[in-house]
C-alpha cells in the first residue's frame, strides 16, 4: 500500500472482556478458513505492527440470523444453523457467536 493509504478492513473480532485471541482447532460456525480471530486490542496491535497508523473502529456488530440467512437464490445451509440452539451467543462448537468490526487505518510509511 502507498504511503498515506487507507485500509479498510471487516474482520471477526472476539467480543470485549473474553481471551486476546481464539484459535478454533477445528472449525468456526462451520467456516473452514477461520484461522484466528484477535480481540480488538490484538488487532490493532497486528495493525501497528504492520505499520499502520490512526487505527479508528468504525463498528462492532454482531452478524445476525436476519442478515445471514437462507434465501429463495441461497437454500442451503446458513448462519442460523451454526449457532447453538439453545444458545444463541455461541457457535456449535462452543465459540462466541460471530462479531464483526470494521476498522480503518492509514499507511504513513511505505510497505514492508
């Protein structure tokens, strides 16, 4: 990225006051290329570490059955069939339910 870049990125962060990061052994409501998932401080650690500056989280959502669902052009399987079914805020395998963050950061230096 050029210097005075922006980045915006959407990625799943943990929810507030749980671990620094999970690393599923498995799988992440069903998703196979879930490799980690960072709190919000990990990931603006990453960020800083990347060389990225003025890091600013522009959201926190929690995606939803309402938003992620089974549609008449997308039958098959979806996130309401990765969550607990008697807990909502976790995934089958016992993970939080999926939050996502949208953050936007600045490149000052040149890339690495």
């Amino acid at each position: 990225m050029a210097p005075g870049g922006e980045l915006v990125l959407e990625t799943l962060v943990l929810p507030p006051r749980g671990p620094e990061v999970l690393k599923p052994p498995t799988r992440y409501a069903q998703m196979r290329n879930v490799w980690e998932i960072p709190n919000l401080e990990r990931l603006q650690g990453q960020l800083e570490q990347a060389g990225f500056t003025d890091i600013r989280i522009l959201d926190i959502t929690q995606t939803t059955i309402d938003e992620q669902r089974a549609t008449r052009w997308m039958t098959f399987q979806s996130l309401q069939d990765f969550l607990d079914p008697e807990n909502s805020q976790l995934t089958i395998e016992g993970h939080p339910a999926p939050t996502r963050a949208i953050v936007s950061a600045k490149r000052t230096h040149g890339s690495r």
